[in-house]
C-alpha cells in the first residue's frame, strides 16, 4: 500500500509543468501562512513562561514626585523608597495617593492600578433601602422632627445652610434601652434621605489583625464620601468607643486605635462634606467624652421608653393590618403596658395573632391581647430577675 507522500508525488509526476509550479507556489504559500501561526503560537507561549517566571510586583503608594522621572513611595513591604518612573507610564495619573505597581528588581513604577474598594467595606452598604417610613414609628414625633433637622435637612438642602452662614452638625448618637426604636429611625432615615446609606455594627469594626480595624474606618468614610451624600450609621457603637483606660490588653489597645482612627475621620483634617454620621447605642454611661463633644457627634438624642400616647400610636401601627374584634380598645392597652418598650409591644400584637390562630379565629379579641400581655410582661420580668441577679453576683465577687 502506498504512503501519503508517494501518492502525492505520484500526482504531481503526471501534472504538467505550468500546473505543477502553480501548485508549487500555492504550497509554499500554505505552508508560510503554517509558519506564521506557529511563530505567533510560539511568541505566545515565550511570553506566558516569561510572565510565569517573572517575580512578582509590590504594590505601593505615591507619595509625591521628585521631578518626571523619579518619585518617593511607601512600599507594602515598609520603607519609604526613591524609585524611578518607566516611560510607559502616564505622567497625569501620578497623583499623591495614587497606588502604583513596582517591578521588585529595580525598584521601579511600571503601572498605576486602579482604584480599589475592599469587597468586605463594599457589604456594608445598603442597596435596597428599607421599607420603614416615619409613619410607621409611633411616639416619636420630636426625635423625627430633630433627626431630620440634623441629617436630612443638610444633605437635601445644603444652600440653605450656606446662606444663613452655619455648619450643620456632623453626627447624631441615638440613645436609649432596648427596643425603643433606634434601629428603626435608622431605617426610615435610610429612605426618606435619598442618600447612599452605609451601614455597620460597631462589633465589626474589631479585627484581629493590628491596624485592620483603622484600616476599615478609614475606607468606609472613604467609600462614603465617594458617594456623597451619604450616611454612615454604626449601631452598638459601644463596641468600639468604650472610655479609654491607661492599662489594657492589646486587644483593648487595638479597639482604641480603631476608636482614634473614628474620631479623625468625624473630626480630622478632611472635611466630611455631605456624609452625616447616625450612631446608636444603649449604654451611653460606658462612652469615651472624647465621642461626645461637640464637632463630633454633636447631638445626643433620648429615645426613651414610649408614654402612654407613644405606647396606643405604636399599637396602632401594629394592629393596622390586623383584623380586630369591637371589644378590643387600643387606648386600654396603652394603659395596661406601662414600661414596656416598642419591641415588645410588637411582640405583644404577635402573640395576640398567634392566640388568635390557635383558637381557629381570623380576628383577634380583647382576651387575646390580655394573655398576650400576661406572657409579654412576665417574660420582662424574668429578664429583669436574671440582669439583677448577675450584677449582685457581679458585686459580690468585687
């Protein structure tokens, strides 16, 4: 049997000899164009090993430039370096700040990276906004009214504070117990201010890692005043702003550095703009003053345990998708919960609907409500045994 290449000889023996140098020609033309796509196959590979064995770059930031061709940096890897600039590189994108790629054999600046949010600061950000309106917190009509003074007023009107010839104030911290609605002004603050709102819990601001928690500070107010107007609420700011004490642990030491790293971002050299900052706690008595000053968060406001008026607004808010029987009266349940917060007063409309179910009914009566508060306010009451008996064991052992 004949091999390929014999047959083909064999072919071209019987070819004229015009054709045959045709068919030479269109060959040779196949087999270059073979060539090219091998060499272009070939330079790619070239590359590929070359990039893979190439060490890899560090990441710096500009500091500041010398003259076109040199520039100070601070290296991740520590020292401040006087490095040379490549050719390549466009000079308009050199900026103080800039984050800049540096070949780690000659020390030299051969990109300028992009800008870059951590994906971890990223989260913190609330896209969707809440559905939480100011109609739906009851009894809190002169904290609403203070709220929208200090943070809505300012962003959606910023002339206005222009023209009268004042500086609107920084921050607010919402305080009060439990469950009397900070969170939920946070919220409805979120979508009536139509700003980008950011949102954090102190205990999030605690790294393990020494620097890590500033770190994040600094790239939140960073990212916030990118998308200004924003808000940055941090809730359970206790966690991090706790009074500073001479002698502690380096994990105290850490949060306080964090502490520091917060203040100089409310109160630093770099102006906040249009960012206004909600802070919310429940142990105001443990907050360092440094916090608590004037310029920083500038005001403080109360949300206490509802009166009776605030208790009947939020069972209505409550209860306004509720189908009640004619012996249910708001206006007596406002009067048998004294000293129960919001939360609880919810949990009290839950109960009632579940007593409700339970009976096989699709409205709920006065006796429901009635069991509901029972169980409610025995509940608080067992709370109360149990932090009472903790602080005496607490005082008992120092």
């Amino acid at each position: 049997m004949l091999s390929e290449d014999v047959r083909e000889d064999a072919t071209e023996a019987r070819l004229p000899d015009e054709d045959y140098i045709r068919y030479l020609e269109s060959r040779l033309k196949q087999l270059e164009s073979e060539v090219k796509k091998l060499s272009m196959k070939v330079n790619y590979y070239k590359a590929e090993i070359e990039r893979l064995l190439a060490p890899p770059l560090i990441e710096g930031v500009l500091l500041y430039l010398i003259d076109g061709n040199k520039a100070v940096v601070r290296s991740t890897t520590g020292p401040n370096l006087i490095v040379h600039i490549s050719e390549n590189v466009p000079r308009e994108r050199l900026v103080p700040g800039a984050r800049v790629a540096l070949n780690q054999r000659g020390s030299t600046i051969v990109d300028v990276l992009p800008e870059y949010e951590d994906p971890y600061v990223q989260s913190f950000e609330v896209i969707e906004r809440p559905e939480v309106t100011y109609n739906d917190i009851g009894g809190l009509k002169e904290q609403i009214r203070e709220l929208r003074e200090v943070v809505e007023l300012p962003l959606k009107n910023p002339d206005l504070f222009r023209e009268v010839g004042i500086e609107p104030p920084k921050g607010v911290l919402l305080y009060g117990p439990p469950g009397c609605g900070k969170t939920l002004l946070a919220k409805a603050v979120a979508r009536e201010a139509e700003a980008a709102f950011i949102s954090i819990v102190g205990s999030e601001l605690v790294q393990k890692f020494i620097g890590e928690g500033a770190r994040i500070v600094k790239e939140v107010f960073s990212m916030a005043r990118k998308k200004a107007p924003a808000i940055v609420f941090i809730d359970e700011i206790d966690a991090i702003a706790a009074k500073r004490i001479d002698i502690g642990t380096s994990g105290e030491r850490e949060v306080q550095r964090t502490l520091m790293q917060l203040l100089a971002e409310i109160d630093g050299f770099r102006p906040l703009d249009r960012v206004k900052v909600i802070a919310a706690t429940n142990r105001i008595d443990v907050l360092d003053p440094a916090i608590l000053r004037p310029g920083r968060l500038d005001r403080l406001i109360e949300i206490p345990l509802p009166d009776k008026q605030g208790r009947y607004e939020i069972f209505k808010v409550h209860t306004r998708r509720m189908k009640l029987a004619d012996d249910v009266d708001l206006h007596e349940l406002a009067s048998k919960t004294e000293g129960l917060s919001g939360a609880e007063i919810k949990a009290i409309v839950t109960e009632a609907g579940y007593n409700a179910i339970r009976s096989g009914r699709k409205f709920v009566t006065r006796e429901d409500f009635e069991l509901a508060v029972k169980k409610i306010a025995a509940k608080k009451n067992v709370r109360r045994g149990i932090v009472e008996e903790r602080n005496n064991s607490i005082h008992v052992i120092f």
